[in-house]
C-alpha cells in the first residue's frame, strides 16, 4: 500500500492512543501516507478524514480512550453505507486500512474487505479480551488495574463492618475481568460465565467462609454471567443470609478510562507496528496478535468464530486460593 488509514470502532480502550501512535509512527518510518478517520465507520462514511504525521500523534501515548474517537454505526452494517465508505477512500486515494476495535469491528472490515477487494488489518482493542488470536487485546489490562483498585478500596470499608461485597465488572459475554482481578484482588469467589456458578454452590462458599472465621468478603461477578443480574444474586443472597450486610457495587464506566498501563502501552506499540508491517507483506482480512510473546495474524473469521481461551490453570489457582 501507498496510502494507510486508521481508525477506532466499537467500544474505546484504554490504551487504542497508543495503537494508533504506533500505526502512525510505523507508517511514516515506512514512508508512506497516512490518515486518521474520525468516528470510526461513521466517519469512514462521512469522510471525516485527517492526514496525519509523527507529531501528530505526540502527548497522547499515556492517555486514556482515543483522540480519534470511536463510534457504532449502522450505515456501515448496509451495503450503501459501505459503498460510500469505500467511494470516500478510493477518491482519497487510501488503499489499505487498520481497524482498531472489537470483534464486530472485525466483522464489519471482513465484509467490507470482501466487497470491495480492500486490504485490512486489525488491532485487538476492548477491554473484555474476547478475542481468539491475541492473548491480550490492548486495555484488558489496564481494566483489571483499575478493577482491582477499587475491589481494594471496597475491601478497606467491608473490612471495617463484616460486609459481604458484590462487585459486578465488566466484560460482556466473558468472564477475563471477572478471574483476573478475583485471583489479584483475593475475592472470596467469582461467578462469571465460563463457570456455572450455582446458588447452592454459592450458599456453600459463603458458609464456608463463615466457618472458617471470614468476616470481610467480596464476591466479584462478571456483567455476563448466567446466574442472573446482581441485584437478583444479592437479593437471594439477603434470604439466605438475612444476618448479613450484603452491599451491591457496579464499577460500569470506571474500567474504561485512564491512562494505559506499561503493558498496555507496550503491547499496543508491537500490535501497531505489527500492522502496520502486516500490510506491508501483503496480509489481509487478518488480525495481529500476540500469543506466546510472538506476533501472530489470525484470519478475522477465525477471530470472530472461535472462543477466546480462558487459561483453565488461573480457574484451578482461584480455587485452591479461596479455600
Ligand atoms: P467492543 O467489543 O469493545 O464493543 P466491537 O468492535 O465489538 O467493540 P460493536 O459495536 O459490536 O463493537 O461493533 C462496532 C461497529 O462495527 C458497529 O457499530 C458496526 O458499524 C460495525 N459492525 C458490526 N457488525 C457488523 C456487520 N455484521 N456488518 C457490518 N458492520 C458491522
């Protein structure tokens, strides 16, 4: 390609500055064009479209979200909608694209790819890491920081008054938020969707927790989990355990924002120049990732098909330390 564009789509994480920076920075090194696209596929569609350079990109490496801001849309889901996105980057002269999002995101590049015989690569951006192909997508991380931090400040006040927390975070249809941070933050157990948490299971825990002189305890749930919505978990709770003081918390939009860890940071430079270097060896409808410290490409069907891998070993190393 001659000609790159870059854009966020889908839900922002922390961390995407950095990817885009890094897209940036390895384009120009590379010596070829390159443009940033507002809005995401919105933006593909109205041409809200932005050379860039190397300075642009300065100051925003450490900040939270992305300049370039993000976007859903559903013109993009039709064929028109499409059709004027691929009039605007052929009349701008772009011939390849990197997607930095989620897996609709990917889903979209794929079709869009498809249609128009347009090279795209994306960059694993969301903070659920739910993507197949990348052992960390950018902002998994620095969610779980943050997630984490708060568990701890929540474990400051229930300590103080034999409180029973639920602490529901994010994640949509995975559980990676929910382990991680109960395996770093030492909660008395985890109810997420990979494991079909039962009541009676969770009745268990917490008499087992009583019996073995537990007084402080946070249960975190995962958004996605099939027990059923906090509020319902806690309320059975309130039933069965009517001594008590169970307190529901939601950490919501908390676990998008901030700046990037190191490891946010870092990965999002490797995953940025590893796409930006993707197109220049003629790979296409892939997604760069890293597994096993190697950068990969997946195809996005596979991607967006099969089940991001929850590490079995971290579910048996959360049970022994819950004992
Ligand atoms: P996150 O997981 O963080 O929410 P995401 O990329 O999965 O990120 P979505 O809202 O699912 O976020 O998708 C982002 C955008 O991708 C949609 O708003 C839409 O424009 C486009 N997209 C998703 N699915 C399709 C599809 N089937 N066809 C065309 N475009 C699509």
């Amino acid at each position: 390609p001659s000609h790159i564009a870059v854009l966020t789509s889908g839900g922002d994480a922390p961390g995407m500055n950095a990817a885009i920076r890094a897209v940036v920075r390895s384009a120009v090194y590379y010596g070829k064009k390159i443009t940033g696209i507002y809005n995401g596929y919105e933006g593909l569609i109205n041409g809200n479209f932005q050379e860039l350079n190397s300075r642009s990109v300065k100051y925003i490496l450490n900040q939270g979200g992305t300049f370039l801001k993000s976007a859903r849309s559903d013109r993009f889901r039709t064929p028109e909608g499409r059709k004027q996105a691929y009039d605007n980057l052929a009349k701008t002269g772009i011939d390849a694209l990197i997607v930095i999002g989620g897996d609709g995101s990917f889903t979209g590049a794929k079709i869009f790819s498809e249609e128009y015989d347009f090279q795209v690569i994306g960059v694993p951006g969301t903070i659920d890491n739910d993507l197949y192909g990348t052992d960390f997508t950018i902002g998994y991380d620095t969610a779980t920081n943050t997630a984490i931090e708060c568990i701890d400040k929540i474990r400051d006040t229930a300590s103080s008054h034999d409180r029973l927390f639920l602490v529901e975070v994010m994640g949509r249809d995975s559980g990676f938020i929910a382990l991680r941070s109960a395996i770093a933050a030492g909660a008395l157990d985890v109810i997420m969707p990979e494991n079909d948490t039962t009541y009676d299971h969770l009745v268990e825990t917490i008499n087992r927790a009583g019996k073995n002189k537990k007084f402080s305890n946070i249960i975190v749930v995962a958004e996605g989990n099939k027990l059923g919505n906090i509020f319902e978990i806690s309320n059975f709770l309130k039933g069965k355990f009517p001594h008590l003081d169970i307190k529901v918390t939601i950490l919501g939009h908390l676990q998008r924002g901030g700046s990037p860890t190191v490891y946010d940071r870092v990965l999002a430079s490797k995953l940025g120049v590893a796409a930006v270097e993707g197109l220049l060896i003629g790979r296409n409808k892939v997604m760069a990732g890293v597994m096993h410290q190697q950068i990969i490409y997946t195809p996005f069907e596979e991607a967006i098909t099969r089940k991001a891998y929850i590490n079995p070993e971290l579910i048996r190393i959360n049970k022994i330390l819950t004992i």
